[in-house]
C-alpha cells in the first residue's frame, strides 16, 4: 500500500487524545528527521465543528471531500458509542474500503468501522471494557479481546486509548519501514513494539463468590482464598462442602459461573499480580505463595492468560516503594 494522504474523520464528542496521536504520527512535519511526511488533514460533516469529550470545540476542519481521495481513512473514539454517527462518516468510510484504502478505528472509533459494516467476518479488537457492548452491537465481527491491535486486510483496529500508539507505530512499519518505525517511536518516547496483549491490563472483578443463599460454597471459597498456596481437588472441595463431587460442580457453576479449575487458576493469577506489583519476591517464592510447583508453572499459565511473562509484568507494574 502506497499511502499519500491521510484523513482523520470526526462527528462529535471526539477524544482529544486519540485525535492528537493521529496528528502526531501523520500530521507532523518531521522532514529534519529524514521522514517524509503524509499530506494530511482533519474532516467533520461540511467542515463544521467539533465538540470533544473534555468541554472544547475543534475548529478549522475541512470537509469530508478531503477524505475522498485518502489512502487511510482514522476514526478516534467519539461519542456515543451505542448510536452510529452521523451517515455522511459513514458513507465515507464505506467509499474509502471500496476504493481499496485502508480504514483504522482508535479504541472506541472501532465502533463507527462496525456500524459502517465494515467488520464483518474480519479480524478485530476493542478495548476489554467495551468488548461484550461491541459483541452485541456487531456479532459478525471477529472480535481477538487478547490483541492490543488488530490488522486484516486494510482495516485497523486497536484497543484502548495507548493502543493507539501501538497501533499507529504497526501503520508506519507497513508503511515505511522498520527503522522509520523505532525512530519515531524513539522521537515519542514509546516502545517500538509492546510485549503481550490486553490481559496484562484488565482489571477483572473477583470472581462472584456465590449466590446470596448458597453459604456452602460461599464458605468452600473463602476457604480456598485463604490457602492459594496449596494444592487443591475437586473431590477434596467436595468432601469438605459435605457434597458430592457432581453437586458441588453444579452448584460451583451455578455460584460463580466458572469452573473449580478456572476459578483457582485466575486467583492465584490475580494474587502473582499482586505481588508482582507490590513487592521484591522472586518468580520462584511467587510460584509457591500461589500454589504452582514451580516457576516454570507460573510463566506458563501467566503467558497463557495474560498473553506476557511474569518478568515483564513485573517491569511495566511494579508499584514505587
């Protein structure tokens, strides 16, 4: 893909940070640094202004006849998510996938590709916390909740508000090369390419420990919280709940909405996190305090599931003395 010109598409209540990211990365002269830049420019519905989410206006935008002719069409995070924008953005998004341009969506802007049709049967990602809203609203879509962002065949996605970043810098590799990419990532000072995906950053609730009127497992689980660093069976679990093994699966389920194993296995992940972040153990005493015969046990439930290492966790979390 040859890409000359790029066109921010807005409509209201836009995200000034993801806005600002886009003109960072594309709109930016940076010829001093030997890059050649992109003609580039920021539309609204015939020009007119923008309010964004932080109370200002935007002004001086051009109209969308810019981005006809553009070779990658972004669209930031605006509001509302659950109401697609006004149809012109649309049309002119479809226009741009029809003459073969590329189309990327900033976090919440994924939903706009979605009302313009764009992400059925495709490869996609949104940020964790809007994830089952999107699913609704596009079940068609091929939503990868792991990835910080997405590419399939010409149509961006990313994650959260940083993902941006992330994803801006893949469009300049495509684009421009891998040096041309680490330069610029050096100029902004950001990673050239962030390890893992977005379960590193999830915030997941403690898992339901049980329904109002059944104390039984209620009491099986505070148990269990208590002693993360021992191993446990189902059959134990039982035994010690006065169930059978069948009754206290159902009834576990019926409480949680999970598994005995799943369960385990995301708290003692969520208490390595903790101490991750907290304090000086090493993987290996961490590895012990959550239960797991060993720290190679550890890395690999914790790359399963939160898609990096505990080492690299460690590094991007670890709270200042």
């Amino acid at each position: 893909m040859d890409v000359h010109r790029v066109a921010v598409l807005l409509a209201d209540r836009v995200s000034p940070f993801e806005l600002g990211v886009a003109c960072e990365v594309f709109g930016t002269d940076r010829s001093a640094d030997g890059m050649p830049g992109w003609d580039f420019g920021v539309c609204s519905p015939d020009g007119a202004e923008v309010a964004s989410w932080s109370g200002f206006g935007l002004s001086g935008l051009r109209d969308l006849s810019f981005a006809a002719s553009a070779d990658l069409v972004i669209v930031p995070t605006q509001a509302p998510r659950t109401a697609p924008p006004p149809e012109p953005l649309l049309d002119a998004l479809r226009a741009a996938r029809e003459r073969g341009a590329w189309v990327a969506g900033f976090c919440a802007g994924v939903f706009s590709l979605g009302y313009a049709g764009l992400l059925d049967g495709r490869r996609c990602t949104v940020h964790w916390i809007y994830e089952p809203e999107f699913r609704r609203l596009f079940p068609a879509a091929e939503v990868d909740p792991q990835a910080l962002y997405a590419d399939d065949d010409g149509v961006f996605t990313s994650a959260g508000t940083v993902a941006a970043v992330d994803l801006c810098l893949h469009l300049v590799r495509r684009l421009r090369g891998v040096a041309a990419a680490t330069a610029l990532a050096r100029r902004m000072v950001a990673a050239p390419h962030r390890a893992g995906g977005q379960a590193q950053f999830v915030q997941a609730p403690v898992p339901a420990t049980a329904a109002p009127d059944d104390a039984v497992v209620a009491e099986a689980l505070e148990w269990v919280e208590r002693r993360l660093d021992q191993p446990f069976t189902v059959a134990e679990l039982a035994r010690r709940s006065g169930l059978g093994e069948r009754t206290f699966l159902r009834r576990f389920s019926a409480a949680t909405g999970t598994t005995p194993h799943r369960w385990l296995t995301e708290r003692r992940l969520d208490r390595a996190q903790a101490l991750l972040e907290e304090g000086s153990l090493s993987v290996e005493d961490i590895a012990v305090a959550c239960g797991y015969a060993s720290a190679a046990a550890l890395r690999h439930q914790f790359s399963r599931l939160r898609s990096t290492t505990p080492s690299a966790y460690r590094t991007a979390f670890r709270r200042s003395p």
